[in-house]
C-alpha cells in the first residue's frame, strides 16, 4: 500500500500544471488518505459498498443486524444496536432507507449502509413498529389505533399522532408509491395513510378477519368470513375473486397468507384443514390443492418461481412444494430447531430468518438454499447447491453509533440448531403425508397447459441443493425415495381396453381398490413343456472300474410374472380457467399403473384426454359444468389386477374472476338522455355477466340547468335551490342505494351519486336536467368475481331547444392493473420485459418459540 499512493499522486500530478488540476489531485489524494485510514479500523476494511442484490437480517439476542449478499449468502456488513437482553428487532427497507425498530423499547435506527454506522436514533412508544415505501416511514401503534408519519432520514415526527380507526389495527404495509394500507378489522375497512388518513374502503364485514398482502405493489385483502379476495386501488376496490368454500371451513386464525408477495400470485394456507390455495390477481385464475401438513405451527406461505415454500417453526425447516409436479419435494433444514422462522421474497430470492439463532438462509429460484452465519466468522456452511458455494465471509461488525473491530471468534459462537448441510431434520422427513418426490425428469407433459399454472422455473424442478430432510413420500404415509420406482425392464402384459365405469365411487378415499378388478387383465399361464428323459446310465466297456454319474436335465418352471404393486395417485391439483378446469395428476409412488383416468365427472361434463399414459402427460382439462358450483374430482389408476383411486381435490369453479368490461363509450339520445355502451370481459366464456354502473356528478359551471317537463321542452333550473345533476337508469336496468363490494354512494335519487346493475352491455340515463361532468364505472361480475372498469369521465352538455351531448373518456390502460396486461413475475419465461414493483421489505411478525434468546 504504501507504493501505491506516490504513484497515483504522481499520476494525478502529471494530468497538468494549473492549480485546478493540482487541486482536484490533491483533493483526492486526501480523500484516497482518508479512506485509508477508515478502512484501517477493524472490519470496516472491507469494500463498504453492500451488494444491492442482499437483505438486512435481525438477530434479537445480540441486537445487532447482518447484511448478506443475496447471490453468495455470505455476510458482507454486520451493525451493533444498543444492547437490550429482551430486543425484538423488525427492520424496514425500501431501496432508500434503512430502518430498525427494537419494538420493547420503541427506539428507531437509521443504519448507514454504506458506513455500517447508526447516524440517528430516536425514541417512541413501546409496541409500536416502523414502516417505510416511496422516500417516507410511519410509526403504527396497533393497541392503540394511530398512525405517525416521520422523517426517514431524521426520524423526527411530522406530526401528532392520528387515530385511523377502530383498533386494534392489523398489520400494514407500504407501497413503492409512499401510501401507507392499513387494516382496520373492528370496521371492515382499509385505510390509505400519506401524512393523514384517506377515505376508507370497505373490504370485509366488520369484525371480521382480515390479512393484507402487498402483491406487485398493489394492496390485496383476503376477506376471510366473506370468502374474497379483494384488490384494492386508490379509487377502490378494482377485483374480487371468490375463494373456494373449502379454504375457509377451518378456524380463521390458521388462514395464512404473506405480507408481501413480488408477483400477481397470492398464496393462502389454511394451516389446520391443509388447503393451499394461489390466486392470481392478474387472470382471477384460483389453484387449490389440499396438502397433508401435519400438526406443526406454520408461518405464511411464499411463492417463488413454480415452488411454494412453507415456513415449518416447529422443525425449523422449510416445507417445499412444487406446483408444476403437484408433490412435496424434500424439505430445506434451516435451523433444525423449534423457534421463530421469518420469510419473505424480495429481489427474487426468498430470505428466511431464525431471530433467534445464528442461521439464516437464502434461497434461489432454481430451489438451491445458501445457509447464512450471521455473525460466527466460522460459521454455517452453506448447503450444497448445483453450482457450489464458499463458506460465509467474516462480516463487519460495527457497535452503537461508529466502526470498531470485529469480536472474536468465542463471542459469535452460534447457539442456534445445527447448521450443517446436506443431513436430514430431526423428523427425518417432510410434513406427514406429503407427496411424493420428482417423477422421471425425462416424463413428458411435466409442465402445464398454455395459461396454466405458475410462472417461473423453465423446468429446472429439480433440487439438487436442497438440504434437510426427505419427503414423506406416497399417499400411504410410508417412507420411499424422493422419486418413484420405475424398473428400467418391465414384463410385457397384453392388457386389453378397460372400458369406463358405469359407476364412479361417492367420495372415495385415499388407496381406495376397486373391488371388481377388470377382466383379462393377467397374461395366461403357458403350459409346461415336456420333461427331458434322463440319460443312459450303462458304463462304457473300455473304463469297466469307473462308473459315470447318472445326469438329467432341469425340469423348467414356467409362471406368471408378478403383477406390479398397486399404489393409489396421490391428490390432484385443480386449478380454475375460464370455461374449465385444469386437474394435475400426482402419479403414484413406487408404482406404475398402465393408464390414469378422472372420476368426479358431473353430468354435461367432459375431460380431455379420456386416459394418460403412466409417464404422462399429468394434466386433464375437465369442460362444461356452471360457473355457480364448484366441482371436485379423484384420479383413477388402472392396474393389471385392478384400480387404485386417489383422494378428491379442491372443489373449484370451471371459470374466472369477469375481466373489465371493454371498450366504454357514451352517446346522446332523444329526450335529454345518455346510453353508455361496453363490450363484455374476452374471460367470461360465455356465462352470464352482471354489470353495476356507478357514478357522482358535479355541478355544472353555468349555474344553471335544464329540466324537462314531459313534453319534451327543458326548462332552466337553477342550482341555487339545491338541485344538482343526477342520472337515473331507465329500464330494464335497475337502481340501487348501494354499489356492491361496499363502495360508499348515497342512492341513485340522491344529487350527486348512484349506481344501477344490468344485464345488457348498455344502460340508457335520463340525465335529469342536470348538465356537469360525471365520474363514471361499470364492473363486471360473476360467481367467480368482480373487476370495474378504469375510471372514465362523461361529461353532458344541455341547451335550449332540447339538444343534449355527451362524451366519455376513458384513460388508457396502465400496464400491470388487472386484468391485462399481466405483471413479469420474477424468474418467470419472458417475464423480463418490465421490472416488478419493489416495495417496502418488512420482517413479518414473528411467533416467539421455547428457544433460547442469543
């Protein structure tokens, strides 16, 4: 080092003689010197510019806070917080700031990242917690019922405190755009927060549960009691999708659902009845599976790619399972111990964090996890990956408010669970009656239709990295290998059509055999062929004193080949489409079955293909049937020595959430009135669709209007008397008092609000005398849900004489808004033409295990 400054002074020397220049090159040897002396002080050494790809991870016990790199799940930066035995640390991050709470003392601190220093702390009420988006932060007090905004940078309060509603409050969320979304459960409503409460939104019956997740920077809300899912804009409430009746027959406090997701899929779990459903928000597409979990306790799921990721507290794993197969594949160990386990996706990655122990973990699209020691120099390997990883660097431990050297070794031991990769967890397997592994990776049809299920892995299923336990492989709940069994060479059985039923089973059950096995499905039994003679005993005359042994030939057997083993498939996936549905096979383990078939069919129901071979592929498409019921449906495996059924699936709708309704426009008609048209959603596939048109007015600047008297003259009428504009459906269209989804307008009499509902693609309004500028929207709605249309403006023109004009304009459509054109979810084919909205990383709240605090 010391050669290497007077050669840059020289080099900066000789760029020229004037004192500008002899400046600038001193200057920046001051500033060369200064660094040096910086990166001189202990573990600030390293390069202070954190990977932007990485995540902030809390650690309560020795309150402090880890940055890893995302791409390595090496620990790049560390900060010490004031020390505090009882700390619950939540940090927030948006791309611009760096928040941490200790929600036990309410102190806020602003981490410096590129320093790795604690420039301001401030001190609030206990119990509260901090959230960041869009440049702002805000302190939420649940207890209580208020909101704070704060400077991010100098976390001084830019205000009082402001109630916000009914408390307590559930948890919030920031959007990239700075609103802060909070649930307010005692009134139903979610509230938009700036600096001051905007107008509520009615998303769910008061008193009823209510989780909000921020899906592609857009807030969604899953209306528990009512069975929706609602996504909601700064206008309203812009779609609603139906939940399958079965999500919601357990108990509301074991619905789970994230806090954030990067993509248009929404994963909800109900942890005690196991059904796992993802709604996409773009399409209103609804998958459902119901998974055996066991009686574990369960943090929300996450999406990633095609795979859906579990958090198992009680194991301290990570339950895998993979969509586009339709089974578990084996679990990710990530502590191995019973206690807190936070995850969440950001930056494509999923980050998972034990507060409580020394370990966390990264994992990648492809399913590989990288083990992360947060603060032991030596400390967990990663796990084996595909592409191989290097031990955690050491990181960079920082103190209270400045840069000192790194601890030793024996004060950032781990006391967390094993860390060491590639062994099984403490079960030894994946959740009780999980499904079995990857099928043969070469089986055709692995993926699913065109528009059919996640986005994301391009076929890469295979976990090679994985570490932990195995899989709780096949619907009998018996250990097996990760993939099923399939003998390279299989006996050749002639095995004649079997024909279709005439009687499908109610409800079977899992492994359910068909008691009636189907006829001539053995091979026959050949017949013996003749014995050999035995051979000629007479001893030769040349040998007289030795006698040759008597010899016979081997008497051949010749028997049946033993039929294969019968195993039932495990449960199928069934996924909504408009005008069908899609149901994925999950084959079965350790068998191999000569053909699937569905069950379930109802009638006027057809499936395609009528049969799939044992290797694929794994996929019926099931058409016909109403979008006002839910079906459900078992798969059928045919043996030579009979049938094995699967159990039944989710039942699910044969269509999806109505898109917006297409292409508004409005026209004047004789006697002072205005027909708004549309054309119906393009993914409705031909059910029946009912429209609500909805509206408010203001006042026309003239002062005045004009009213009609019957004969078909228009009087002026002046607004001084209260009388304002106001549209009122002419039939068949009907008035209402209230637009569904709880949109708050007065009755369609009143001035300056109101809404009417249809069937028709047009609603005819008598204007009412009243000239002025109306906000205007019409949503389409079936059994399967709701999307309103942008909202446009139509304006209406009066004069004398009874002439009337109108005009409406409508904006175009913003990219990403449901339900076209769809948001790129990361890692998915294609999905790289536009970025996803990153918003406000928050550690989810956690649920406090018997593991010893750190």
């Amino acid at each position: 080092m010391p050669r290497i400054l007077p050669r840059r002074l020289r080099s900066s020397l000789r760029l020229g003689s004037g004192r500008t220049t002899t400046a600038v090159a001193l200057s920046a040897a001051g500033a060369l010197v200064a660094g040096m002396v910086v990166a001189g002080m202990g573990a600030a050494g390293a390069d202070p510019n954190l990977s932007d790809i990485g995540a902030w991870l809390a650690s309560d016990g020795k309150s402090s806070i880890s940055h890893v790199n995302g791409l390595t799940g090496q620990v790049d930066g560390r900060v010490q917080l004031p020390k505090n035995s009882k700390s619950q640390l939540q940090v927030s991050e948006d791309g611009k700031s760096v928040l941490v709470m200790d929600t036990t003392t309410g102190q806020v601190s602003r981490i410096d990242p590129a320093q790795l220093t604690v420039p301001q702390t401030a001190d609030f009420q206990a119990g509260t917690q901090v959230f960041s988006g869009g440049g702002k932060a805000w302190l939420v007090d649940a207890a209580k019922g208020e909101v704070q905004a704060i400077d991010p940078v100098a976390l001084a309060p830019l205000g009082p405190p402001v109630p916000v509603g009914a408390r307590p409050l559930g948890t919030a969320q920031a959007d990239p755009s700075g609103t802060l979304w909070i649930p307010v459960p005692a009134t139903g409503q979610l509230v938009p927060f700036t600096t001051q409460p905007g107008a509520p939104i009615k998303v769910a019956e008061p008193g009823g549960a209510m989780m909000l997740t921020l899906a592609s920077g857009r807030p969604v809300v899953t209306d528990v009691v009512g069975g929706r899912l609602l996504v909601v804009s700064g206008t309203g409430i812009e779609r609603t999708v139906t939940l399958p009746s079965e999500l919601t027959k357990g108990k509301a406090d074991k619905l789970q659902a994230p806090g954030r997701s990067e993509g248009p899929l929404v994963p909800i779990l109900a942890a005690d009845t196991g059904v796992l459903t993802l709604v996409d928000i773009d399409s209103g597409s609804v998958s459902a599976v119901p998974l055996k979990l066991g009686d574990h306790d369960f943090g929300p799921p996450q999406v990633l790619g095609a795979k859906v990721y579990i958090p198992d507290r009680t194991t301290g794993s990570l339950a895998v399972y993979n969509t586009v197969r339709n089974e578990f594949e084996p679990q990710l160990k990530v502590t191995g111990v019973p206690g807190p386990l936070e995850a969440y996706v950001r930056d494509g990655l999923l980050w998972v964090n034990a507060p409580n122990s020394a370990t966390a973990a990264v994992v990648n699209v492809q399913g590989q996890i990288h083990l992360i020691g947060k603060f032991d120099t030596n400390g967990p390997k990663p796990g084996s990956t595909a592409s191989g990883s290097a031990a955690p660097t050491p990181g960079k431990s920082v103190p209270e408010g400045g840069v000192t050297a790194t601890g030793s070794p024996s004060d950032d031991a781990p006391t967390g669970g094993d860390p060491t990769a590639g062994k099984e967890s403490p079960s030894g397997e994946a959740p009780s009656g999980s499904a079995s592994g990857p099928p043969d990776a070469t089986a055709p049809g692995a993926d699913p239709p065109a528009g059919g299920d996640l986005p994301g892995d391009t076929g890469n299923t295979g976990n090679t990295g994985n570490t932990g336990g195995t899989g709780n492989n096949g619907n009998d709940n018996t250990p097996s290998d990760p993939g099923p069994s399939r003998p390279t060479e299989r006996p050749t059985f002639s095995v004649p059509e079997i024909p279709l039923p005439t009687r499908q089973p109610t409800d079977p059950g899992p492994g359910t055999p068909n008691t009636t096995p189907p006829a001539a499905t053995s091979a026959p039994t050949q017949p013996n062929p003749p014995t050999t003679p035995p051979a000629q005993t007479a001893q030769p005359t040349q040998q007289p004193t030795s006698a040759k042994p008597t010899t016979t030939s081997p008497k051949p057997t010749t028997t049946s080949p033993k039929p294969p083993p019968m195993k039932a498939p495990g449960t199928p996936k069934a996924q909504s489409q408009p005008g069908k549905i899609y149901i994925t096979v999950s084959p079965a383990s350790g068998a191999t079955p000569t053909r699937y078939r569905l069950g379930g069919l109802g009638a006027g129901m057809g499936v395609s293909p009528a049969s799939i071979p044992a290797k694929g592929p794994f996929t019926f498409t099931v058409t016909g049937g109403s979008c006002e019921k839910e079906y459900s449906f078992y798969v059928i495996a045919d043996y030579p020595n009979g049938t094995m059924n699967s159990p039944r699936s989710t039942a699910v709708r044969p269509c999806v959430a109505a898109g917006k309704p297409q292409n508004l426009a409005a026209s004047a008609v004789s006697g002072g009135k205005v027909k708004v048209t549309w054309k119906p959603p393009t993914n409705t596939a031909g059910e029946k669709v009912t429209y609500t048109a909805s509206w408010t007015a203001k006042r026309s600047t003239s002062g005045a209007a004009l009213a009609g008297d019957g004969s078909g003259l228009l009087t002026p009428v002046d607004f001084a008397g209260g009388e304002a504009p106001r549209l009122v459906a002419d039939p068949p269209a009907v008035n209402f008092p209230e637009v569904a989804d709880g949109m708050d307008v007065l009755a369609a009499a009143a001035p300056t609000k109101g809404s009417a509902t249809t069937t028709s693609t047009s609603i005819t309004f008598s204007v009412g005398g009243g000239a002025g500028s109306y906000t205007f929207k019409v949503k389409a709605k079936n059994a399967a849900g709701t999307t309103s249309s942008s909202t446009a403006t139509l304006t209406v023109s009066l004069s004398w004489g009874g002439k009337v004009t109108a005009s409406l304009t409508v904006p175009p459509e913003t990219p990403g808004t449901a339900p076209y054109p769809p948001t790129p979810s990361p890692g998915e084919p294609g999905g790289g033409g536009g970025p996803v909205a990153n918003a406000a990383a928050i550690v989810p709240p956690r649920r406090n295990g018997s593991v010893p605090t750190m």
